[in-house]
C-alpha cells in the first residue's frame, strides 16, 4: 500500500517528462561546468546540504556552525525546526542562498510521539485523526517569530502509527508552516481528553527524506579527508549542486547565447529556449537551466508548455532571482539578436 508521499511522488515522476523545441543544439565545454564537475571549492560555494539536525541547538546554530566548518560566508536553512526538534534541515550554501525561494513552501512529514491525557480506544483516535484532514485553521503560538494570525493550513495524511497506552506514535505529512506541536493540541482537544507533543522529528522536507540527510559530524570528516589528504568524494556525495533544490520545478533548457543576458536579468524570450519539461503553467515558478544542467535562475513563467512550444516569438518567462554569477558565459545575446536568433525585452 503506497503512502501519500510515495503518491505525491509518483504523480511528479508520472507528469514530467522532457519535450524538445529545437532538436539539436550543442553547448561550448570551454563555458561554465557541469554540476558534478565543477572545482571543489566553487562546488561548495554552489552546494546544498541535506542535514540531519540534532535535538539541542536552534537551526541557526545548527548553520552556523555548519558555515564555520566549512569556511564561508554565508549559509541559509529553509523550514527551521525548534531546538528539541530533530530531523531534516535543508540548507543553502554560500551563491545557493539565492535559490532558497525555490523550496521554502516544500510539504514536509514529521513522526511525532504524542501524549494523550486520558486513554481513548485506537478507533475514536484514528476516527479524529482522519476528521484532520484536509485544510485546517491554525493560529502560531506565543513563542514563534511570526505574526500570530488566524491562517488556513493543509494535512495531507495523518496516520497512527503504533498506540501504546496513552502513547501514540503519529506521521503527519503537512503543508509548510503548519505547526506539529499545535495540531496535536488540537486533536486532544477534539477527543475531548487533551494532548500534548512529547517528542518531534521531521523525516522529510519537500523531496528530501531522512535516509539521505547527513550530520555534522560526518560533512566535517569529509571535509577533513578533503583538506588534509585531497580526498574529495566523500564531501561531494554529502554537498549536493544547487541544481538539487530545483529538481522538483518545471524547467526551461536555454541556448549558450541566452545565458549571460539572463544573468543580467534580462526576459527569456520564445527563440532561446532549447528544451523544457511538460509540466509548466502559466505562472509558475520556474528553473532555467544551461544545457550543461546549470541554474542559472529562477523565474515566473508567461507561458504554458505548449505554448511555449509553439511560441515563435514573445517572452516565456521572466526572471524573478538570478544565480549565476555574470560572466559565467560570455557575451554572446548581442550579437544572436543582431543575427534575429534570439530576442530578449
């Protein structure tokens, strides 16, 4: 019987395939690198960690130190977690701080051991629990750092995993910004007995679950491995490209002579695009790639897939946050408008 995030993910699996708006079209070896290639030290500053936050420090910590290990500047998380939470932390890395809009509203699943006050019978809870599902109202709690307004969540599944007197073990797959510890309340409330979290680990966040998260301690042996003895395949399975944290957005493949007019944030007009994925709506956040797999930006789309498919002029989608660094790809946009190649606004 599958879950609801194997659902979840099979219908992305299912939806997306590649559709190719000009078959052959070569991409120059001398510019950019592909993801997996790039030097060590440009390949952390455009890296992405999944990491197993432990019990005990706040996220912010948690970075921190992250940030300190690995000698940058700056390091960003999306979907913090509270100091007795555990589990999954996505977190950004140096140039891929900008691509955290990408997966800031990710779903994310959570186990949590939850305390009923009185004992009730496995059916009325799982019956409540289902009577969950769906959207909800939540208002934040005192100690949170946003406003505390009435807003409308989603519960995607609530399942009972094990009950053990007043002891219930529960995995709650849930929008982003719902909060596990008031949802619980929520539901001792609605069995009439009262409830409480006693425990909380988030196992997954978007499409990233617990199996791939790796720890402090094991990215500072790799990093280590990597200093001191040039060993650097350990640290490059455990930092991920920043093409990572755009795996679950649609895509649009762009030209060489695209790139560097992009960066400069320039529109992605119809003529530039390459190839992209099926399933782009207008509106959508979109991701828009070299032909080496690069990001170079995130963007909003003007056009549906098919649309952009059979567009031959007009803009496709603009650019709402640039990645890439200009110069990456040389100035080339120019002289490809010159020749009525490519038209950028």
């Amino acid at each position: 019987m599958c879950t609801s995030t194997e659902m979840v993910n099979t219908e992305r699996e299912q939806r997306t395939e590649i559709l190719h708006k000009v078959e052959r079209e070569e991409t120059n070896p001398e510019w950019g690198f592909y993801p997996e290639k790039r030097p060590m030290e440009l390949y952390i500053k455009f890296g992405f960690v999944v990491l197993d936050k432990p019990r005990g420090p706040t996220s912010h910590e948690t970075v921190a130190w992250l940030k300190r290990l690995l000698g940058l500047r700056r390091a960003g998380h999306a979907g913090t977690l509270d100091p007795g939470v555990s589990g999954v932390l996505p977190v950004a890395l140096e140039e891929s701080t900008k691509a955290l809009q990408a997966i800031a509203h990710s779903d994310k699943e959570y186990i949590a051991v939850m305390k009923l006050h009185e004992d009730v019978s496995e059916d009325k809870l799982v019956s409540v629990l289902k009577m969950f599902i769906g959207e909800i109202y939540q208002k934040p709690p005192l100690r949170c750092a946003v406003k505390r307004q009435l807003r409308i969540k989603r519960v995607y599944d609530l399942e009972l995993i094990e009950k053990v007197g007043k002891y219930c073990i529960v995995r709650m797959h849930v929008e982003a910004g719902t909060y596990a510890r008031k949802l619980i309340h929520d539901i001792g409330e609605l069995l009439g007995c009262g409830a409480n979290m006693r425990e909380l680990r988030r196992t997954r966040a978007g499409p990233w679950s617990e199996k791939e998260a790796v720890t402090l301690n094991q990215i500072r042996d790799a990093y280590i491995l990597w200093k001191e003895f040039e060993y650097e395949d350990l640290l490059r399975k455990m930092i991920r490209p920043v093409e990572e944290m755009v795996k679950h957005l649609p895509k649009i493949w762009v030209r060489d002579s695209a790139v560097d007019a992009l960066c400069h944030g320039a529109a992605l007009a119809a003529p530039g695009v390459v190839k992209l994925t099926n399933n782009i709506k207008k509106g959508d956040l979109v991701a828009l790639m070299t032909l080496k797999n690069e990001l170079i930006a995130l963007g909003r789309a003007e056009m549906s897939s098919q649309d952009i498919l059979k567009a031959q002029r007009g803009i496709v989608a603009r650019v709402i946050r640039v990645i890439m660094p200009r110069g990456t790809y040389p100035k080339l946009w120019g002289a490809a408008k010159a020749k009525g190649e490519v038209k950028f606004q």
